[in-house]
C-alpha cells in the first residue's frame, strides 16, 4: 500500500469493511482512493473503519465526502467509525464531516441491516 497508511478489507462484496490503519493525507490520498475503487463496485453499503488511523488531513476529509457523494447518488451507504477517542475525531467534527455521511463509533453500531 503505501508507506503512511495501510488498508485491510474484510466481509462481503456487497457489504465490506474497508479499515485504514496509520495516516491519510495529500501524499497518499489518490492511492487510498483507488482502493476503495476497487472495493466500491458492488457494494451496497461500504464501512470505512478510521478507528486505527492516526491523521487525517482535509484531502482526507474531501475523499471520505467524495466517497459518501457518490454512493448516495448511487443509491447505496457509506458508514465511517471513529471512535471517540481516536487522535482524527476532532479534526472531523471541526469539518462536519457527521453532518454529510453517518459516522459512528464502532462497527457493531452501524446499521444491522447493511452489515
């Protein structure tokens, strides 16, 4: 993957759980981006678990809304889980980030019927 940031996809294709593991940012963000391309195309609800990544920078935040905008155009769900003490919380409630796409603590509190 890359150097910052390593990416681990678990569950089904229509269902999966996408979880980021160290930092995303402007040197990382298009090869991130491209794996969850690759992830996406059947998905009917994609989990990305931010709960292990430790920075988060705005082209981050851009990815994450450009992700949540295309799949609610598309019909389909992205949930984020950031616990509430994870190091990148802040940085997301200061860009409003939970007020474009459902943000939640943990996997176990996404929404039962997409998982």
């Amino acid at each position: 993957m890359s150097e910052l940031a390593e990416i681990h996809v678990r569950g089904e294709d229509r269902a999966p759980i996408i979880v980021i593991v160290g930092e995303i940012d402007i040197s990382n963000v298009s090869i991130i981006r491209e794996a969850i391309d690759a992830t996406v195309p059947d998905a009917v609800v994609l989990v990305i678990d931010l709960s292990r990544t430790t920075f988060l920078d705005s082209a981050g935040i851009a990815l994450l809304l450009a992700i949540g905008d295309r799949l609610h155009t598309a019909r389909r769900e992205l949930d984020v889980v950031i616990t509430e003490d994870a190091p990148i919380r802040r940085v997301t409630k200061l860009a409003g980030l939970d007020a474009q796409v459902p943000v939640v603590a943990s996997v176990d509190d996404v929404n039962p019927g997409a998982i």
